[in-house]
C-alpha cells in the first residue's frame, strides 16, 4: 500500500497532459502479459490466504481494541465509516488527477499527496476491524445469513483486490485500466463492507452506537 | 513536507499490516485461558476455580467471590459481551436480554449446545471453556444479564 498511489501521483502528471493531444497514440507501450498474470494471481492469492484463514482458524469469539468506544463493535463500525470517508477522497482525488472532474479547477500541487494519504489511512482503519472479523468471528460461510455472507467474502475480496491496486501501481507495464478499474472495484468492495456491517449496525442495533 | 508525511505514513501502513497478519497467528488464545483461570482472565472480574455451574442463577453478577464459584458474568464480558452487547442488548449477535434467550431457548440445554458448538456465524466455544463455565455463562445470560 505504502507506495501505492504513489505511481497514482506519478501518472497524475501524466493524466494531467491527458488533455493534450496524444501524439504518439501509434507507439503504444507493450503491456506485459506475465505481470499482468502475476499481478492478478497475487490478489486472488491474498483473497483465498483470508478466506482460508477465516475458515480454518477457530473464532475466539473474544473483543479486542476498544479504545474510546462502548465495544469492539462500536469501534468497528466507525473505523469503517472513517475508511469509507478516507476511500471517497481518495476517489475525487482521483477523478480529479485523471482529469474526470474539473474541480478544483486549478490543478493543486498538493494533490497527488492527499491522494495518496487518504488511501493509505483508509487502508489503515480497515485493519483492526478486518483482524476483529478474522480473528474473533471468522469467516461466515453460511448462505443463509446473506448479510454475514456477502461481508465474508467482500472482506477477502477487498484485499485482494487492494493488492492489485496497489501492484498495478507500482508496475508499469501493465494495461492501462487496470489500476482505475481496481481501485474502483477495491471502492466498491469497501462500499458493500460498509453497507452491510455499518450501516446494518445502525438501522438494525443503533446509531450513533458509539 | 506533506510528501514526507505521506512517506512516513504509508510506511507505518505496511509495517501495520505486517503486524496484522503476525497477530492473526501469534496472538491465539490458549484454550481455556481467557476466561478460566482467575489469574489468567482479561477480565479483572474473573475468578474461578472450576467449581460448580448454576449457584450464579441467584446472584448472577457478582458470583465470584467465593472460592471454587465460576463468574458467569465475567465470562460473558469477556467472551460474549463482543458481539451481543454489554447488556445482552444485541448488536452482531442477537439480543439475549429482555426475556429474548429464554424465549429462544425454553430448555437451558438447548443454549449450552449453542454455545458449545457454535450456530450460524456464532463461534463454538466448547474447546475454550470448561462444560462448567459453559453453563454459568448460559445461567447469567438467563439470570444476571436481565438485570443489568
């Protein structure tokens, strides 16, 4: 994660001179097919490594962090929502460094910097909840429960997926869309996590629910 | 400036997430250790010494003073109190106070099974606490929990 957005930053100036026009658009750089393999089997690897030890390992059942908050819940259910906060920046920053939005209109240096700091510290809020999932109530592979299903699997799904935004970064003979399109579908996951752990809490427990 | 805090950052990131994925695997409970040996417990609260189950059911929240008496209620803060609230009020669990677990489970034996083998998302916690604490935590869920 750590270097992630960096190339994000890196390919903003790039995105930024997107609106000229693309004089070399014969010369295409060549993607590398066996990056783009190992890239993708890295996420899948990391999904499957947290699925798996979400089934295998026995759930303690136990809290662990608190800090400030009533419960472990309680400091779930926020951490997440910080994340999701820190993730829609992420995401306006960068529709903003690919030129998608045109606000702020003046391009702002600091930008590609707040970019990435809001990635890695939505990134960052994301772990104490995933160990609290992983670790005390693992992975809940009953169908019949479609809440608990769906956030089991969008949990795995999340890193893996982060994973590969964070590869397709670094890598840059990969195709173009691949890291616009993972980090959108990291968003998504982190939206569907959300939804059906947070926003459940408060329509279902309670709000604020601190 | 803010670049070199971004650096920084994302390097405390990655070191987080190492620790994560350690913890996953070094920070597993002993069985039995979180909330049976009085000493052992998490839970200031928790004394017990391996005596006998439902003497709780009559002072449910404050039953460890003796010796040899389990504390339903410490085990429950410890090991339940996560998922269905501090007061039984419910919140990833369902709810257990007001009157809801006794009319989930009529016959007690029924919700020690539950808590023995796990149901649904719910964990098992038969290899992590005795058949006795297992039953004070099912008494104090019917008992003690109601008047908190």
């Amino acid at each position: 994660m750590a270097q992630t957005d960096i190339a994000v930053a890196e390919r903003t100036e790039p995105a930024e001179a997107v609106a000229e026009p693309a004089a070399d658009d014969t010369v295409k750089p060549a993607t590398n097919a066996v990056a783009l393999i190992v890239v993708l089997v890295a996420g899948a690897a990391t999904s499957l490594f947290f699925g798996a030890y979400g089934r295998i390992h026995d759930p303690t059942g136990e809290t662990t962090l608190t800090l400030f908050f009533t419960s472990t819940i309680s400091l779930k259910v926020w951490f997440t929502t910080v994340a999701i906060v820190f993730a829609l920046i992420q995401i306006l920053t960068a529709l903003r460094l690919y030129g998608k939005i045109k606000v702020p209109h003046k391009f702002p240096k600091w930008l590609g910097d707040v970019h990435r700091l809001s990635g890695t510290l939505a990134f960052v809020f994301t772990l104490p909840v995933a160990f609290h999932c992983l670790w005390a109530l693992g992975f809940a592979s009953d169908a019949s429960d479609p809440r608990t299903y769906i956030h089991s699997i969008a949990g795995c799904a999340f890193y893996g997926l982060f994973v590969v935004k964070v590869l397709s970064v670094r890598i840059h003979d990969l195709p173009k869309w691949l890291l616009p399109v993972a980090g959108s579908v990291t968003f998504a996951a982190l939206i569907v996590l959300w939804s059906t752990s947070s926003l459940w809490y408060w329509q279902n427990v309670s709000f604020p629910g601190v | 400036m803010l670049k070199r805090i971004v650096n920084v950052v994302e390097v405390l990131a990655l070191a987080g997430f190492v620790i994560f994925v350690l913890l996953l695997f070094t920070d597993q409970p002993a069985s039995n250790s979180a909330a049976a040996p009085p000493s052992s417990s998490s839970s200031s609260s928790s004394s017990s010494g391996g005596g006998s189950n439902s003497s709780n059911s009559s002072n449910p929240s404050s039953s460890s003073g003796g010796g040899g008496q389990i504390d339903g209620a410490a085990i429950y803060d410890d090991k339940c109190s996560g998922c269905h609230g501090s007061k039984g009020q419910g919140a990833i669990g369902p709810k257990l106070n007001g009157g809801s677990v006794t009319k989930s489970f009529k016959n007690p034996a029924d919700e020690v099974i539950v808590v023995k083998n796990g149901r649904g998302s719910m964990p098992s916690f038969g290899d992590q606490l005795s058949d006795e604490q297992i039953q004070a935590v099912v008494d104090f869920t019917r008992n003690g929990l109601q008047q908190r």
